[in-house]
C-alpha cells in the first residue's frame, strides 16, 4: 500500500507534467490529479499517525 510520502511524490511528478502539459486541458487535467494525490497523501498520513501513536491514557 503506497505511503502518504509516496502519494506527495506523485503529486510533485505530476505537478511537473503539468507544467510541461501541450494543452490547457491536460494541465488542467493534471492538476487535479494532483491535488487528489495530496488530499490522498493527507488521508493516508492521518491513519499511519492514528495506527502508529500510541494511544493517550485517560
């Protein structure tokens, strides 16, 4: 399962794509693409923190 480092990489590699896209229309495309890899990398960052910190004792 790929991490959340792993979903902000594929974020950056198409943050650079776009930039380099021919067409509106791709970068456009590529772009939210890559906002969804980052909101993707957040998601899966908050359950590696929930999974991997202990537990506060009440």
């Amino acid at each position: 399962m790929p991490t959340s480092v792993d979903h902000f990489q594929e974020a950056e590699r198409l943050e650079r794509q776009a930039e380099i896209a021919e067409s509106q229309h791709a970068r456009a495309a590529l772009r939210r693409m890559a906002e969804t890899s980052r909101v993707t990398a957040a998601v899966v960052a908050m359950i590696e923190a929930s999974v991997t910190e202990p537990k506060a004792i009440r």
